[in-house]
C-alpha cells in the first residue's frame, strides 16, 4: 500500500480574481504571478466555478491548518490581509486561530505547545 502525499487543493469560487488576491495577501505576501499559490510545496488553486455559492454555508466542514512557529507575528500579516476571525483560544496543547476568507471558508492557525 502507498500512503498518499496530498499535493495541491482547488477552492472553487465565483470571485476567483479576488479570492486569489486575498490568499496570496494572507498566505504568501512573496508570491507572483498567476496560477497556483505555493504554500511551502503545497499548492492552493482558486478557480472560478458557476456550482456553488458566493458564501459557504458550512465552513466548519473542511479547515485547512497551518502549524506557525510564531502566532503574533502571522496573526498580524492576517489582520493586514483583513482576515475575519472567528475565534483565537488557547488551548491544552497549544494557540489556535480560526478565521475565515471572503466566500467565508474556515482556516485555522496553531502554534503548538513544545511540550505538546
């Protein structure tokens, strides 16, 4: 058996221009260029879909979380990008941030605990 390496993620959209420029703002400041966001291997791909709606109704479905070493510090580069938090806790193992993009997808940061 093979264990799957996941790769890349396509967010559908009807904004796609925006959304695109809002992920690379809040994500990767040092991206250019069109096409696919690189986060660190992985890549984002935003694309215009004519199938769902302007706002996700269930954005607790599927979060994507980003292990930060820092959480000021990215917190801050979110809050520049206008970021809409839904909640900053901390937590047993460690500080978890949930906000949400502008078709209202759910992100998570954390910076774990060393102990952790």
């Amino acid at each position: 058996m093979t264990t799957l390496k996941p790769g890349s993620m396509l967010l559908g959209t009807t904004r796609p221009t925006e959304l695109r420029a809002w992920y690379a703002k809040a994500l990767a400041p040092e991206s250019t260029g069109e096409g696919a966001i690189d986060l660190g291997g992985f890549l984002l791909v935003i694309d215009g879909r004519d199938d769902v709606e302007a706002k996700n109704d269930q954005p607790g479905r599927a979060i994507i979380n980003f292990h930060v070493d820092d959480f000021d510090a990215v917190e801050a580069q979110l809050n520049a990008a206008g970021a809409e938090w839904i909640s900053v806790e901390d937590r047993e193992k460690g500080r978890f941030g949930t906000f949400a993009d502008p078709d209202g997808n759910y992100l998570q940061i954390i910076e774990w605990k060393k102990d952790a």
